[in-house]
C-alpha cells in the first residue's frame, strides 16, 4: 500500500478534530496497525498539528506575518459555521499543509499526480516580456539572459537584468524623441517590473500590456493600460499621472495602487495609500478613493462602485502569491491559466461557481494548489498536456 493515500488524509484530519465515525476510526486503527511506518506517520502529523496550535501563529491570525505563515489556508462559504474549538480551528487551517509536508518528507519526493492523462510540466509564471520600440523592433526580455543595455530609440538606453527594465530620466532629448511611445508586452506565465523615465514603479502582471512614452514631456504623465498592474507613481504635483484603460481613466496624486482588466464583467482598482481620482472614458466627474478602497467598473451597467476591502487580496501576487476570498473556482481557474499558461475545461457548469478561500504561493507546484481546492469543494482535476480538466 503507497504511503500516501487521500483517504487517510482525510480520517487523520477528522481524527484530529474528534468527527469520525465509528467505521471511519476503525478504518484509521487497521491503517495504523498495517505497519509501523503508518502508526509514525500518524503520530508526526499529530504532534506537528498540536505545536502548531500552541504556537505563536494561532494567537496573531489577523496579522500579516501570520498570515503569511500559512503554505495553504482554505474554508468553503458552505461551511460558514464558526469553529469554536482551537484544536478543531487549528487542523482545518492546518493541517493540509501538515500531512502535505509530512508525506512528502516521509516518500522522499513522490508527487500524487492531480489527474489521469499523459504526463506534462507545468510549470509556474517567471520574469518574461516583450519590450516593442516606436519603430516596430522587439526586444525579447527575460529573467535569465545576462544583463545588458538596450537602445530602444534614438539615444535612449534602456537597462534590463534581473526581471525588470529601468529607463533614464533622459532630460536632453529632444521633443521628437520624447514623444515615442515603447510597449510593454508580458505573456501568459510571465511577469516583469519597469521603471519609467520619472521613476514611477509599475509591476505588471501575467498577459498584460503597457504602452508609454520614454520620457513624459507637457504638463502631463498618461500610460495605457490591458490587463494588471502595480503602481507605485513618482510624486510631481505640477504633472499629473493618467493610467488609462479601454473603459476607465484613473488620475493619480502620487501613491500606489492596483488595476485589474482581466475580469469578463467589472475593472478593478484598488487603492493601497495615496490618493486617486477615478471615472468613466468621457466622463466629467471623478470619484474620488481613500486607502482601502475597492472601485468596480460595471461593464454590462456602465457603473462605478467603491467599497471598503482589505487590499492585501488583491496585491499580493506581486509578492509572489495567490489570495483568494470567497472567490468562484471559475474566477479562480482563470487566474491560474495566466500565470501557469494552460487552458481550462469545465465538464460541469455547476462546479464554476463553487467558493473557495485560500492563501498560497504563485511560484507552488500547480498540483498542490489544484489538491487544496479539490479538499475543500470535492471537484476532481485532471491534467491532459497544457489543460486542466474540472469535473465534479
């Protein structure tokens, strides 16, 4: 029998927070007495779960760095039931990351795969992008080319290494140069990070795309934008900063904050401190955000709504991870396809809108992330070359 088997997985899990049936803990007992690598197994995983409940992590589980602590951390909306005790607490957040982490030392590597179907790497995003000067001529960037000075208009040198690209301030150039507009192409699976001529920050995300000038003249800083970023804009009060989109424009008075195009329904920006100004293309009136803010653009309405969030959801990715809240598997699969570059196939159009909450890192094996979800709302994947396939 292979150590690792989901089944008991799941009888240790609910060992641990006293719901097992009179079968399912006759069933643990014959496991456990099977061998004696079964009854160690058991007993590490039990005394990793209950340090784990003594420890520090469960007394700050509001803050960051405990939240951070977390490999995986999952609960579905169904279950919204309040869990009162610690222990029971303790193992739902726990505990799949235990026996995870267990199994894993104790098979020395083995992988359970996710799915029937021929075998395949999929492999998570990394620093890649496109950089297209105003003339046409690209420049293929990526993490692991040496690092190296680019001409990409007349005069204007561009240094690139390291998963990012940083353009000079170029004061002397003359007008013509300066209005030449570069574009940031980042594909499916990949990421990047550029500094603009005035210092402005922007982390782009997966299958997203920046167009800019290579130095900002007038009495304005306007970039267009597909797709997500980050920005952190340079402060200049006498020239404000635009980022536009095909639906929305956002002003910006110096800060930081999140755009999302990527949502079939709605444009999201979420402000993390600062302060922004926001409103429809045409639009006369902006809406103003405060820190902490979420503005929605309806597509299907034409609408603008603000709400209070907890921003670190939706800018983390930067960080290197996924935070999902009570999001659907639709949602959350899309999100995966463009940072893993596969494509998903759904056999049922009931699990889309299944819910799933979890915290884990983007740089994860796919299958790890596919297994937590799979714990929590019982849907099946299978991989098939570049495809994952959901069936519930």
């Amino acid at each position: 029998m292979e150590l690792y088997d989901e089944n008991i997985a799941r009888l240790i899990r609910c060992s641990l927070v006293g719901e097992l049936s009179e079968k399912e803990r006759l069933d643990l007992e014959v496991w456990r007495n099977e061998s004696e690598e079964h009854d160690l197994l058991f007993k590490k995983i039990q005394k990793e779960v209950r340090a784990s409940v003594e420890g520090p992590v469960f007394c700050t589980l509001d803050d960051e760095k405990a939240w951070r602590e977390f490999k995986v951390s999952v609960r579905a909306r169904k279950r919204r039931v309040l869990i009162r005790k610690v222990l029971r607490y303790a193992a739902v957040l726990v505990l799949p990351l235990v026996v995870a982490a267990v199994f894993l030392f104790l098979e020395e590597g083995k992988q359970t795969p996710v799915g029937s179907g021929p075998a395949t790497t999929i492999t998570p995003g990394g620093a890649r992008a496109v950089l297209i000067s105003s003339d046409g001529k690209i420049h293929e960037l990526d993490e692991g080319l040496e690092r190296r000075v680019i001409e990409v208009e007349k005069g204007v040198m561009v240094k690139d290494g390291g998963g990012k690209i940083v353009y000079d301030s170029l004061a002397g150039l003359d007008r013509e140069v300066t209005l030449a507009m570069n574009t940031l192409k980042i594909p499916r699976g990949g990421e990047f990070k550029l500094t603009l001529a005035d210092g402005t920050n922007v982390y782009l995300n997966s299958a997203s795309e920046l167009k800019y000038p290579v130095r900002f003249g007038g009495k304005e800083r306007r970039v267009y934008l597909s797709g997500e970023a980050y920005f952190e804009v340079a402060k200049d009060a006498e020239c404000p900063f635009y980022v536009v989109t095909e639906e929305v424009q956002i002003r910006v008075y110096g800060t930081e904050f999140n755009v999302n195009t990527h949502h079939a329904e709605k444009v999201q920006t979420v402000l993390v401190n600062g302060k922004i100004g926001i409103k429809k293309q045409n639009a006369v009136e902006e809406i103003m955000m405060k820190p902490g803010e979420l503005a929605s653009f309806d597509r299907k309405e034409g609408t603008i709504g603000v709400t209070g969030v907890d921003v670190r959801q939706y800018v983390v990715w930067k960080d290197g991870y996924f935070a999902f809240e009570n999001e659907t598997l639709e949602q959350i699969l899309e999100t995966l396809s463009l940072w893993y570059d596969v494509d998903v196939f759904f056999q049922s159009d009931s699990a889309k809108g299944l819910l799933f909450t979890g915290f884990m890192k983007r740089y994860d094996d796919i299958s790890e992330i596919l297994s937590a979800i799979t714990d929590v709302v019982g849907v099946s994947f299978t991989i098939n070359g570049k495809t994952i396939i959901v069936s519930k």
